[in-house]
C-alpha cells in the first residue's frame, strides 16, 4: 500500500495542473480522475503497479476504475491535509490563474469551493468547524442545506402573546436560528419574492464574533459570506436588492464576492454612513467613525429607489430662488 501510494504521488508531479506550491491538490486530482482526462490517464499508464491497481483488462481494452481511483484518493492516508483546489493565498484570478491586473476577475482563497458548517454559538463557543468540498460533499452538503421544519411560531400583538398553527405572507416573521439553514429553507416559499434583504454579518474584527479555531479566519470568513450571498440572491425578487452593512475591515474582499456573485453591473452604490459622532481618542491611527452598506440589485434594469417626498422643512433649508433661463 505505501509502495502505491509513493508511486502515485510521484506520478501525479509530473502534471503541473495538480501541484501548488510543491504541494498535490486532492480535489483538482478527483475531478479530472472523473472527467476522464486523457492527459492523467496517460501519466498513470505509466506505472505497472498503478495500471495493475486501477485498470482492467477487457478483451484487450484497458478500463480505467474511476470509483476505486477516487475511493483511493481521498482516504486519509492520501494527501491528508489538500481538500481545497484553491491555493493557499489570497488573490486575483482569471481562468484559474493569479493575476494583477485584468478587466474581469474574481477573489480565490482556501475553502472558497467549500461550504463552511459553523459550529459557533452563544452556547458552544469556537468549536471547531467543519468545510464540506462542493465536488467531494455532496451529500454532506444536501443534507446540511435541507429544508428544516420550523416550530414554536408565536405572534406578537400590541397586547399579548399567541401561537400561531398556520401563516400567510401577511404575516412578518422574526426566525431565530442558523442564517444560512433558515435561507434555504425559505427557498421553496419565498424564491424570487423578496423585495429587500439586509444583512449585518460579522465584521471579523477579532472581537465580533467571529472566533473560528482555524488557522484561515480570513477565509474563513470570505467562505461564511459566499455562501449566504448565494443563498440570498435566489429569494430576491427581479426588482429587490440586498444591503450589505459591513466595515473597512472585508468590505472590500465582499465587495468583488458580491461582483461574482450579483454581477458587477448590479452594483448600485457604497453607502458610508457615520456611526459615531465623537472622536476615538484611544485609536492607533485614525477615529474610525463610519461603516458602509453595499448595495446591489437583483437585476439593475428593474431596480427603483423608493424616493420620500420633500417636506415643507426640508424645502425652508433652501434660502436661494431657483434660477430658470429662457432663451
């Protein structure tokens, strides 16, 4: 067994798409194992042992076993610690390849092909998390994100308390519990019908929250917010928006998830918005006194602003006539 899997590392060098930094990555290995590529089929040929092992012979035709190739890849003696086909930095990329500059990019990082199932609570703080692989967690994944029933409904009146057996869209609803479960659960009820989604997640300041064990709380952080952002966008209805209040700390890594994920040209605006009125003395370097709510549409061409009327006090604000011109 150590014999193969000594061979099969050394084999698997030799293609350039399945090494990082000197270092193999599992899953870009299973998905081409299963695609069939004829350029790794080709490099394991090249074993005696790797061909006795994964191929059989059929009236003189070499078959290649993908399921016992797979099964083989992602036991744990193989490649223990390579479950992300991300490299383990953070940057700009364009076809799979890192670049600086480019008209159309997207943000890679460890995990961002992952599902992060938190484990963090008020009650079972910073337990460890766990990420489930898009390509190797399906069923992880399914089961996770499943519908969920939920209980306990009661309705707050301006004078009591009551429960509630059943629910019409008339109804606002304040559910308590995991964001990222409660969205997809709404899916099936409320897919393309939600006007307005806000959200105020952790800033990963070190001190929101956001405690992850792990030693990538950046990414971390950047999986825990794609994957609510693309569990937003399919409850949006064609004209809604979502408003994302974050500070300097990820706003603008969301900012390019969000381009990813919305399409940059649904984005409609920064909003900064002053959160303290006194100076922080205390701080390093400057008084950090504002945050921002990006905002962005479900599809720009429907997207209208809900303007107020001017009031008779705003308009006293005006001392100035309005000029008007004739020719």
């Amino acid at each position: 067994m150590q014999n193969l899997l000594e061979d099969l590392k050394e084999l698997l060098q030799q293609d350039e798409r399945l090494v990082v930094d000197g270092k193999l990555l599992k899953n870009k290995i299973i998905e081409l194992a299963l695609q069939l590529d004829t350029s790794l089929i080709k490099i394991l040929l090249k074993s005696a042992s790797i061909k006795q092992y994964f191929f059989q012979d059929v009236d003189g035709i070499l078959v290649f076993d993908k399921i016992k190739f797979q099964k083989f890849v992602t036991n744990k003696a193989f490649l223990p610690d390579s479950y992300t086909s991300f490299k383990n930095k953070i940057g700009l990329i364009e076809d799979d390849e890192y670049m600086n500059e480019g008209r159309e990019v997207v943000l890679a990082w460890p995990y961002k092909d992952c599902v992060l199932e938190g484990k963090q609570s008020e009650e079972d703080e910073k337990l460890s998390e766990f990420f489930w692989n898009e390509i190797l967690a399906p069923d992880e994944i399914d089961k996770l994100l499943s519908v969920k029933v939920m209980t306990s409904f009661k309705e707050y009146t301006s004078t009591d308390i009551r429960p509630v057996e059943t629910f019409g869209k008339e109804l606002n609803m304040l559910i308590k519990g995991n964001n990222l479960l409660t969205l997809h659960s709404l899916k099936k009820r409320f897919s393309d019908q939600i006007k307005l989604i806000y959200i105020d997640p952790p800033y990963n300041t070190g001190n929101d929250g956001f405690g992850y064990n792990d030693n990538f709380n950046h990414s971390s952080w950047l999986t825990f917010f794609k994957n609510r952002m693309e569990s937003a966008y399919p409850l949006l209805s064609r004209d809604g928006s979502i408003w994302i209040n974050l500070d300097d700390t990820e706003v603008h890594y969301a900012k390019i998830v969000c381009d990813e994920i919305f399409g940059r040209e649904n984005f409609i605006a920064n909003v900064i918005w002053q959160k303290k009125y006194a100076p922080q003395n205390d701080a390093r370097f400057f008084s950090d006194n504002h945050d921002h709510i990006l905002v962005y549409a479900k599809n720009v061409q429907y997207f209208k602003l809900n303007l107020l009327p001017r009031s008779a006090e705003m308009d006293s604000r005006y001392k100035n006539p309005d000029c008007t011109s004739s020719n």
